[in-house]
C-alpha cells in the first residue's frame, strides 16, 4: 500500500508518495520498476532527515521500514546484523537486556540502520567513539540492474566510503551490520552545571571532555552581551552497575499541525530563563536513566508539529577547533539579534577521530544546532549571515538537517562529492542533491 510523506522538518514541501514492501527479495523488483515508472527514486527510512536529503528528486520514494527484522547477533562479540528499516529503538530493546549499547547514538532513537549509516550520525561522544560509521563492520548494498553485494573494509572498499554518510545515492542500504559496546547499568552518571556565557563553556569543555563518555551542551540561543553562550553542561557515564531495562517512558503527543508556530521569542525568553536557573551553579553528580539523557525530545511524538503547518529548518555547523571560540560566538550573537530560535539548541566540542565516510559531517571543532520556525525571513537575512561566518571559518553544514545551503557552500565544504557523484547510482537522486550539485 502506497502512502505520502515528507521530511521531519515539513520543509520544504515536496510531498513524498512512498512504495511499500515487507521482504528483502521484493527489493530489486520495486527498485526497478519505481526507475523505470519515475526515472529515479530513494530510499526512505522512518523520515527523521530534517531537510530535503530523504526527498528523491522524482517525489517517489521506496519506504524501507517493512524490513524491520534482526538477522543475527553474537552476544559474545556483540555483534549485531539487521536489515535497514529496523530502528535503533528497536535495537535498543533487543541488546540492553544482554549488556550492550549503540557505540554512537543520535539525539533520537526513532532512525533507522539504513538511515543512520547514509547520514553517519554522530552523538554526544564523538570525542571518544567518532561516527557511527566508525562501528559499521559491513552491509549489504543494492544497485540498478545488480546483484547486491556486501560492503566493507575488505569487500567493495570505495562503495563502503561512499555509503557511509553518502545520503542514500550509491545504492539501496539492505542490512547492516554493527559493533556495540558493553555496559554493565543502562543508567548514566552525569554531571550538571549551568554557564554564564560562551568562555565559560569552552572551558568545561576543556576541563571535563576528556574525563567522560559523552558531554553536551544546551544553550540560550537569545541571551545577549556578556551573557552570550550562555547555557547548561552536561556529561556522563554508563553507571557500573544498577538495572539492564529497555525503557518505554509515557510518551506526550503533541497535537495536529497548528496554523502557526508555539516556538516564539515571547515563549522561547521565557522558557530560556527558566530553564537555565533551574540547573545548579556548581557542578551536580545526578543518575538518570538513559533515555533522558540520549532521547529528550523522545518523549514528545509528533514534537515537530509544535512549529505549525509551515514547518522549521534546522541549522548544524560545525566550525573547525583553530577558530570555534571567534565563530561560535560571532553565530549566537548574530542569532539572539533575531530573537528567535529554538528551545533545544545544542553546543558540543566534537574529537579528531575520522571516520570511515568520504561525505562525513563533523571535523575537529565545534557544533551547533538549533531550530527556527520556517520563513522567509530565514532564506533573505539569517541564514546568508550565518552562512557568510560558517564560510569564513572554514566550517560546513550538515546535510541530513539542511534545506538551504547554496551548491558553492556545499562543494567548498565538501570536496568528495565528486567522487560520490562518480559511485552514484544513477537510480538514485534527491532534491538535495540536485540543488546542491547543479
């Protein structure tokens, strides 16, 4: 049964009609007939790409979360083989029973395997553990009018680089195969303290990075003058010991799409200024569960309705380790003149580890992500700011959230693309890739 979707962002507005299929032999015959039918297509994984990276060019995707099942797993290596449509949710539920956990995970667990291979995710200790295709051992890979093959380190190397963060264009992801690592509670021992401004972050980051699996940073995206960078640290540890339990909080819904967006400067001051005095001022030892700490936004289904029918674009950068402190700052100030972002802006220092990618995000430096609630303004005034200070850094934006970048931008701060282009199956395309390479 066919259905339409769109990106999480619901922006911009390419409705999508997605071609369904339960079994892995179904793939190649869907795959041929959608080119043939459409001249292109993409895979579609559980739509949590912000932008137009999951959007294929022909508005004709083949949605891949029929192969939702496991296909083996070593409980003594912990090794895990799953096909692409299973979610980290779902492999999550499986392995934490068994003492293991994802080696790098997003700020949600609703993507897929597929998804997050294509768009190399990375989390709050990519200072420790880089990517997640740093622990992607292999996976199965189908192309037009092909047998699929496996690819990996030692088997199709240049497709297995390519693959890894390569937005879905050098074939259609069927199963991956993935390092996890071992834990002995599923509860983190973090630390907690809120900071005044930007130096103050730097230097927790500084001081408290190398001391701990994962750190993070919420920031006011508002504040202003000597408050600037003004926000709350938070770094963790897995717990030695406590309980091994998959969690399945009670989750809130928000409501269907509003006429306009909640996320304003009247309710984003007001929610900011609470949310930063309620954090200590010293640092605070706290245990919590794992989900809180890796899936706030989790708790929410459906949170990107909060922004209304127009939907909102997202901004990650990332700014290079030599110049984050002058562009860090330069960005959130050019921000909070807007006076309006989003409620969970986030600031992390990532590591120096590479990964495996040609078309990987993060580099050694800093990032920065945060939601606006879409419209013209943002294509005419803040973006091309921010866009000019992300440039002159040396800095690049992340695809899998991004529905503006202009193709100069993209091909400066990206220079394998055209060795992507080169694997690229020509079955494949998307509106972001053709707006970014034309």
């Amino acid at each position: 049964m066919n259905h339409l979707v769109a990106s999480w962002g619901n922006y911009p507005n390419f409705s999508q009609t997605a071609h369904t299929l339960s079994w892995r032999c179904e793939l190649a015959e869907l795959y041929q007939q959608s080119t043939v039918s459409f001249g292109s297509t993409l895979a579609y994984g559980n739509g949590r790409s912000y932008g137009d990276s999951c959007l294929a060019l022909s508005d004709h995707v083949i949605a891949m979360r029929g192969l939702n099942r496991f296909i083996n797993v070593d409980w003594q290596l912990g090794i895990i083989r799953a096909e692409a449509g299973v979610t980290l949710a779902e492999v999550l539920e499986l392995i934490i029973p068994h003492g293991w956990f994802l080696a790098v995970t997003p700020g949600t667990q609703f993507i897929t395997l597929g998804g997050a291979v294509a768009n190399d995710v990375h989390g709050k200790n990519h200072h420790r553990r880089g990517t997640f295709g740093n622990h992607v051992l292999q996976f199965g890979l189908l192309r037009q009018n092909e047998p699929e093959i496996t690819c990996s380190k030692l088997e199709n190397l240049a497709l297995f680089q390519a693959t890894i963060g390569g937005l879905g264009l050098t074939g259609i992801i069927t199963w991956v195969e993935i390092q996890l690592i071992p834990i002995k509670a599923s509860q983190i021992d973090s630390k907690v303290v809120r900071f005044n401004n930007l130096d103050e972050f730097f230097t927790l980051s500084a001081e408290l990075d190398s001391l701990h699996e994962y750190s993070v940073a919420w920031v006011d995206c508002i504040a202003t003058g000597n408050k600037t960078g003004r926000g709350v640290f938070m770094a963790g540890d897995y717990a030695e010991d406590g309980e091994l339990a998959y969690s399945q909080p009670k989750k809130l819904q928000a409501p269907i799409k509003l006429p306009c967006s909640l996320v304003n400067s009247l309710s984003l001051k007001a929610f900011n200024a609470i949310y930063w005095r309620k954090h200590p001022k010293s640092i605070k030892s706290v245990r919590i569960d794992y989900y809180p700490f890796f899936y706030p936004l989790d708790n929410i289904l459906y949170w990107n309705r909060i922004y209304g029918y127009k939907g909102f674009q997202q901004y990650q950068c990332v700014i290079p380790k030599r110049v984050s402190e002058q562009a860090i700052r330069a960005l959130l100030s050019t921000i909070a003149q807007q006076g309006i972002g989003s409620f969970l802006a986030v600031l992390k220092c990532c590591g120096a580890i590479s990964s495996p990618g040609l078309m990987s995000f993060p580099m050694e430096g800093t990032t920065l992500a945060l939601d606006f609630p879409q419209s013209k303004a943002l294509a005419k005034v803040l973006f091309p700011r921010l866009d000019a200070i992300v440039r002159e850094a040396g800095g690049r934006l992340y695809a899998a959230k991004d529905a503006h970048m202009q193709a100069d931008d993209f091909k400066q701060a990206y220079p394998a693309w055209e060795q992507l282009e080169a694997l690229r199956d020509r079955g494949l395309n998307s509106h972001f890739w053709k707006r970014v390479t034309s």
